[in-house]
C-alpha cells in the first residue's frame, strides 16, 4: 500500500508526527488507495513558513505570467481528464460521467483565471479636486488557507485556488480526508505546469489540520467549503483573529414544480438533481415541492423511474449511482428514515442499504422517496446529504415560495412552470444564491458567481468575476500633480 506525502517547502515530505491515515473505495472498502499523512500543527507551521518566501516570489510575478501558469494548468487537466476522473470515482465514488464534470469544472476555472490575469480591472474615477488623479487597483493579499470538502475533489478546490493564486497569493490546501489522493494528484499538475513550488502547500489530515491552519496567525485568509457546523467553529476563530473568510456552506434546496409544468422535463430534472452524485451535492434537490394538481400524477411518475435507478460502483458504466463516501453517511441516511417515519411521513421507496451483488463492500443506499411531508419536519429542513428526496404538496405558487424560503439555508432553487410571470415571481423572491428555470437545482457554470445566502454563505461568492474581489485586496491611489495642499472636503468649488 503507498504511503503519500504532503508537499511542503518545495518537497514531498511525510508528517512530522509519523502518523498516517487510510484512504479506501467507498464502492469497495477492500479497496486500500493508500496511506495518507495525518498533519498537525507542525506540518501547519512549516508550510506556512515556506508559503511566506512562496509569496515573495509569487506576488511580484506579473498577473498575465501567473495567468499564463494557470493556462498550463487546464491544457494538464485536458491531458489527463480521463486518469484523474477514474482515481476521482475510485476514491470518491460518484459516476464516472460526473468526475469527468468535475475535472471540466477545474478546466473551465483555468482557462477564466488564464485570461483574469490580463484583466485584473482596478477603476480610475475623477477627482473632485483640479489636478489630482484617482484609481483603485488590487493587490495580492498573503497566504490564503484553503479547507474542502469530498463531493467535488477537484473543482472546489479548483475554485479557490486558482483565483487565489492568480491574485499572486500563497496557498496552504487542507483538503477533505476522504479524497487526498486527487488533491496530490491536482498539486502535481500545478508543479508540472510551472508554479514555482513554494507558492502551493499541501497539508493533508482530518479537522485538527484544518483548525491548525485556521489558527495559524500568518494565514491571513480562510476560503471554506463544507458543512454548517464546521464553518460555524471556523468563522468563531476567523473573527476572533481578524482574517478574512469565505464560507460555502450546507444547502437544502428545493425544485417547484407547479400545475403547468412539463412534466416529462420536470422529471428528469429531479432525477438528476436528487440522485445525481448519490444526493451528496450542496445543491443537490432534497425537497420536492410540488402543486397539488399535478401532485400524485408527478409523485408516481418520479417513484417509477427512481425504482429503476442501477445502484453500483461509479467505475462500471451501467451505474447510475454510486455508494455514499462513507459508512458514518450512510448511517446518517438510514436515520433520518426513522426520523422521517417517527414524524408522520411515509416512506414511498427506498428507505434500505443497497443490497445484492456488487453491494456487499460499499457504501449504498436505495433512492428514497419521502411522501407527506409537511413543512418543519426535520427531513423538509435539515441537510440529509443522501440519495433522500422530501415531498411536499402545495396549493400555488405563494405556498411554494413560502415553503422554499422557510428553512435556514438558501443556496439553490428550481422552478418548473411554462408562465413566464411564474418565472420571473421565482427568481425575484425564492430566497437563493441561484435559482433555475425549467432546469434542476444542479448545474453551475465557473463563469459566474457561486454561493448561498442565510447560514449558506457568508456574503461571498466562488466563481466568475466576483471572487477575485475576495483574493485581493483594493488599494486606492492618489497622486495630486497641483503643486499645492488641496483639501478634500474643505477646498470645495461650490
Ligand atoms: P465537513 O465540514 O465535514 O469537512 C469539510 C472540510 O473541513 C474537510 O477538509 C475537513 O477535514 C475540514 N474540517 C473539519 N473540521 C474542521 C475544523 N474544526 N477546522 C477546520 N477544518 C475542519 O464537510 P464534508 O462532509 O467534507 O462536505 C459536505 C458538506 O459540504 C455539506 O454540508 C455540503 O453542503 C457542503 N458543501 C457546500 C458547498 C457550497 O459551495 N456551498 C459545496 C460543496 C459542499
């Protein structure tokens, strides 16, 4: 079984304590990928030392150069979607149709980076005084700490760290301990491309690493993606200290699907965005809200298809959902049943392990349909993060909104409905980072902004133009070329 490294100072070095961790196929827990380093505050402590000469160097590079690396970056990526899709699959589990996704994902935010870095816009605005020149421009900021998640191995990360490296920062990853194999796999493509090696730290390990380089007092800026609760203790410690943070957080996001719908679209819609990624997506469709004309007509034409679904390894192309990432996730599946069941709804489909052939060793769970939901219940406002969908039946469209708005997080929505006023209702008052129109809840694109509202997010957004606003740091100048003191606010005209 191989023993992988962090990447730290410019080498590939085991943690300072010894202390390893194993990584294993969810679809096939015989399945070992390796060992991987369980870092701690020292491993912390050195990256950031050798980050700090990284940014040095890497912050006086000239935006267009660093744009030009990250160019490197997706030609790599392009060059080894398919291998990096497949080890994604193996250690992740999700099908191989979505890993693929997911390395395009970090393609695509190469490429906006590569051309971010001769844009990099600052604003010259006039002056209110005569003979006096006003501009804004960015700087880079430090060393940016970067903590993710498992359902997206490579474009999450992709999304931080290529805008924070085109901004001429420095970054430490901690990367989620269920997939560390594809986070050496990106880090070697980043050295390959040409990123000078200090310039890009990888500490691998579990919560301890992440709160070390949360605590770090050189790590100026924390770029977050997981759940709630943990970005809960992150954002206590971030302010304490002062830094900067972004959070992406949990979701429980909801498809409308009113009378007028097409239905056969509707369908395949929730298919995808409720059983996609086995339900382990921030955007995944976890409630159905669907009006009551069209309610029990749409209901069994969802539990029909949802009943045909082939469970098994994402690796085998007849699969169309894989395991969960692991068995705490399964367990937690398997609770909310009984909590489902406990507060009155009914299990439709589903509600069981997977079983039979090819299942025995993972981590599978049947698409599960809860019906009867009622709004409060714990399986209509709480992040399940399986394959779980909740339904609730509404009487129109301020109902629906209603009940889409009512629960604390707001990242994703979607409406089905051919009355283009429904429409235009739903993107003006679901309360949601992102809502869809006659699509599923799924399905960003890197060009534009990402992210949630309520305990979502905290304010910012991934993607596009707007996170490049987080990676820098605005600086306004002012050069007064009057020859005189002018005083601003004082020395007006009129
Ligand atoms: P998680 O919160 O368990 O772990 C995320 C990362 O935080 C991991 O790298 C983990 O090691 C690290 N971590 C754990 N405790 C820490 C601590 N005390 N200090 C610092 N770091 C710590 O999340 P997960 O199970 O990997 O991912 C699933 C969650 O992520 C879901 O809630 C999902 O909605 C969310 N998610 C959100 C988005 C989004 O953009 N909003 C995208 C993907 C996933």
């Amino acid at each position: 079984m191989p023993d992988f490294k962090n990447f730290i100072a410019g080498a590939w070095v085991p943690p300072s304590a010894g202390a390893y961790f194993e990584n294993t196929n969810p679809a096939d827990t015989r399945d070992v990928i390796g060992r991987f380093p369980q870092s701690g505050p020292e491993d912390v402590a050195r990256a950031a030392a050798s980050a700090r000469k990284g940014f040095a160097l890497w912050s006086r590079t000239p935006a267009p150069v660093r744009g030009q690396v990250l160019q490197r970056v997706g030609d790599l990526l392009v060059k080894k979607k398919e291998d990096l899709a497949r080890a994604m699959t193996r250690e992740m589990g999700k099908v191989l149709l979505e890993t693929r996704g997911d390395v395009q994902e970090g393609i695509d935010t190469a490429y906006y980076a590569h051309t971010e870095g001769r844009r990099l816009f600052g604003r010259t605005v006039p002056s209110e005084l005569r003979n006096k020149w006003a501009m804004s421009f960015r700087r880079p900021i430090g060393t940016v700490g970067v903590i993710t998640p498992f359902n997206f191995p490579l474009a999450v990360p992709t999304w931080k760290i290529f805008p924070a490296l085109l901004c001429g920062n420095a970054v430490i990853w901690k990367p989620s301990e269920d997939v560390p194999h594809t986070a050496s796999l990106l880090v070697e493509i980043l050295l390959e491309a040409g990123l000078p090696p200090e310039v890009i730290q990888l500490v691998h390990g579990g919560g301890d690493a992440g709160k070390a380089l949360v605590e770090h007092p050189d790590v100026g800026v924390i770029s977050f993606t997981g759940s709630t609760d943990t970005g809960a203790s992150i954002g206590a410690t971030c302010g304490r200290m002062h830094k900067r943070l972004s959070l992406e957080m949990g979701g429980k996001n909801a498809m409308i699907v009113l009378d007028d719908a097409d239905l056969d679209l509707a369908l395949d819609g929730v298919l995808w965005g409720a059983f996609g990624t086995t339900g382990q997506r921030c955007t995944a469709t976890s409630r159905l809200i669907v009006q009551a004309g069209v309610h029990d007509r749409f209901v069994k034409m969802v539990a029909d298809r949802a009943l045909k679904l082939r469970l098994g390894p994402g690796l085998e192309a007849q699969t169309e959902v894989g395991p969960l990432i692991h068995e705490a996730s399964r367990d937690k599946v398997e609770a909310y049943v009984g909590i489902a069941k406990g507060e009155g709804a009914s299990v439709l489909i589903g509600g069981a392990r997977g079983q039979g052939a090819g299942l025995e060793r993972g981590w599978f769970f049947q698409p599960t349909l809860f019906v009867g939901v009622k709004p409060g219940m714990r399986v209509e406002q709480e992040e399940i993060f399986g394959p779980a969908l909740s339904v609730i039946k509404v009487k129109d469209l301020d109902e629906a909104v209603a009940v889409n708005n009512d629960v604390k997080y707001g990242l994703s929505s979607a409406l089905y409905s051919r009355d283009v006023n429904a429409a235009f209702r739903a993107l003006n008052e679901l309360d949601n980072g992102i809502t869809y129109v006659n699509a599923p809840t799924i399905g960003a694109e890197a060009h534009l902004p990402f992210g949630g509202v309520k305990q979502t997010g905290n304010g910012h957004r991934e993607g596009g133009w707007a996170v490049y606003d987080f990676y820098s740091e605005i600086k306004v100048g002012y050069v007064d070329y009057s020859g005189k003191l002018q005083r601003a606010q004082i020395d007006t005209e009129i």
